[in-house]
C-alpha cells in the first residue's frame, strides 16, 4: 500500500479539496460572465481560463476517485446502507435550501396563497420534482443536472466499486459500454476515470512509476490534457463542423468525454507532484476547496441577486474598471454565503448523516480482501 508523509496511508487529501475549489471558481466565473457581459463585453476568450463546463468534468472525475479510494485503497468494509444515508445527507439538506431560496428569489414579487399552494402542494410547477432530483427537472437552479448526475452514480457507486475491487480491468470495459449505451448515465464514465485512479493508485505513487513510459512523456500528456480540456473552447471560437458532429455523435462521443481525459490526466499528475500538492495545500486554497460545493451551489443566486443591484452603480458604463469592481464585490460575497451554507448547513447535516449510519445495523457489505 502506498505511504504518505510519516508512513501511513493517506487518509485525506487537502490538496484535492483546494483543486475541486479552483473548479467550483471555474464554474463560478463561467456563470458569471456568460449570464450578464456575454452579449455585453468581449469576453469570450475568458472561457478559456473560467471554463466553467468542463470542471463540471472534474468534479465528477474527483467524485469517483474520493468515493472509491477509502474501499479500495485504504480496504475499509463499504456498508451500501451506511453510503447511501452518509451521501444523502451530504447532497441533499443544502441542494434542497439553495432551490427552496432560488423559489423565494424568484417568485419574490408574486407570492401569495395561491402561489403557494400550486406550488408546494399541487406541484403545479414541478418544483418537488427538481428539490427531490427527479428527471432532470432544472428550471430553478440549472446546474442540478449535475446534482441529479452526482446522487444517480452515488447509489451506483458502490456496485462500482465492487466490480474494481474484484477485477480493475472492468471499470474501463464499462467506459466503452456507457458510451456506447449513451443515455444520461453515460456521464458514469466520467466517475470511472476516478475509480480507475484509485485502482492503480498504487502504481501511481511508487517511485517505481518514474520509469514508466507513461512518466517519461508526463509533459506531452499534460499537454494534451490541456488541449482535451480546452477542445469545446475552441470549437466555440471556430467551429469543428457538421461532419465533425456527425462523427462525434456516431461514437457516442462529446466534449465531457474528451474533458474526462483531462481530468484523469490532471488527476494522476496531481497525485505524482509533491510540488503541486504543496502549492495546492495553501490555506486559503484548502478553505475554498472546504466550501467549493456550497460555492458551487450558491453561485447563481448570488450573481442575479446582487447583479439587479450593481447594475446601478457599476455596469452601464461597462468599463473595464467597473466590471472588475463588481467582479471582486460578488466574489467576496459568494465566499461568504457559501461559508455560512458550509458552517451552517453542510456540516451539520454531513454530522447528522454519519451518527444515523453509525447507528444502522450492517447491510450489504462490500469486502477488499487483497489490500
């Protein structure tokens, strides 16, 4: 098993939460622009550096790495029970608050009984299929999808894992047949990109892997992950073409796939680098990875709430002075709100989930016997 620093087996990884919270920044900056300055200001080669769409990549490719690396790195018994009330309760509580909130926002002007009643009782406008994560509903908060993808691959997860642990060589069989199968769980090969980082986890980190094929042209691989990850950019800026899409949809391919490439590129190099570890385990990139998910999740409201506001003051000059003035107030502000959903509803229910696990007899229990 491999060591971390003082000779035991790495438990957590900081360095992972600052990266997933340079994605949730991505994200952040991508919705920003692209909801109020894209028709407004040339920006569109800022979505290069804030490309917002393909983190989401990273998250899910992160997400499968996390999950999987306890079981079948460290060993641990995974109790399917016990991992499904601990990611419920980890998802679920601030999703649910950030849409009921995004309801209260939006329809500020016209609540009344009535309003009311259609919505939360009669769900006359879906909104119980969209808190509850129910087929793809996402009228008020429109990244749920990728919530919606996150909890349908979490209940998978552990079947996942098992097929890992078992035999490693299933995980990217299972690529090719969710991209053949493409339907919406195609985006499943995104988390197997993460499993299979944790499957060779080993091989990864042994100084061994330096004379490997694979480390020798570590430069060119990154490389082209940067390119992977930049491809829907450039199609944006000059389009691939309608034999391209063509091509693309005959192999079940999209950008997500070439992006989960990246990721698992960007992922292993990560987990090769000291020197990007300890650049990425500065304390202020460890807090931002700490709250990155409430980020993810309030982002947008923050960004129309405060947007209506500041357009008084900052944005009909549209200078460049006065966008970044608005830029620093809203990123200021998003961290703020995302702390106190972190502080104030993430932790508490993530506490809440493990004593309720904790207390459940044993399930189905999934084994690593070759750790």
């Amino acid at each position: 098993m491999p060591e971390a620093h003082g000779g035991h087996p790495e438990q957590h990884f900081k360095f992972l939460d600052s990266a997933r919270g340079i994605a949730a920044l991505m994200v952040f900056g991508s919705h920003y622009i692209a909801r109020h300055f894209q028709d407004k200001m040339n920006v569109h080669y800022f979505f290069f550096l804030f490309n917002g769409n393909d983190a989401v990549a990273f998250f899910f490719v992160l997400s499968g790495f996390v999950l999987s690396y306890k079981y079948i790195v460290l060993g641990k018994d995974l109790d399917v029970k016990k991992f499904y009330v601990a990611r419920v309760f980890r998802l679920f509580p601030a999703y649910f608050l950030i849409i009921l909130s995004t309801f209260l926002y939006d329809y500020r002007h016209y609540l009344g009984r009535q309003l009311l009643l259609d919505t939360f009782v009669y769900n006359k406008n879906a909104f119980w299929n969209e808190a509850l994560l129910l087929r793809f509903h996402n009228a008020l908060y429109y990244p749920g999808w990728t919530l919606t993808i996150e909890m349908i691959v979490s209940f998978l997860m552990p079947f996942y894992i098992a097929l890992a642990i078992n035999n490693r060589k299933f995980i990217p069989y299972l690529i090719i047949i969710t991209l053949i199968i493409g339907n919406n769980l195609d985006y499943s090969y995104l988390f197997f990109f993460g499993i299979i980082a944790s499957s060779y986890y080993a091989r990864i980190t042994v100084t061994s892997f330096q004379q490997s094929k694979w480390y020798r042209t570590r430069y060119l691989l990154l490389g082209a992950g940067i390119i992977l990850f930049s491809l829907r950019q450039f199609d944006s800026v000059v389009p691939f073409g309608i034999r391209y899409n063509e091509i693309a949809n005959f192999l079940g391919v999209n950008f997500f796939t070439y992006s989960g490439i990246a990721c698992f590129i960007f992922l292993v190099a990560i987990l090769r680098s000291k020197n990007t570890q300890n650049i990425l385990e500065h304390r202020v990139l460890v807090f931002l990875g700490k709250i990155s998910y409430s980020i993810y999740l309030v982002h947008i409201l923050v960004i129309d709430a405060l947007y209506h506001q500041m357009e008084k003051y900052f944005y009909p000059q549209h200078t460049p002075l006065h966008f970044i003035l608005g830029t620093i107030i809203c990123i200021i502000c998003v961290v703020l709100v995302a702390s106190a959903m972190h502080y104030w509803v993430e932790l508490p229910f993530m506490r809440m989930g493990k004593r309720i696990a904790n207390r459940l007899k044993p399930s189905l229990v999934i084994k690593n016997d070759k750790v």
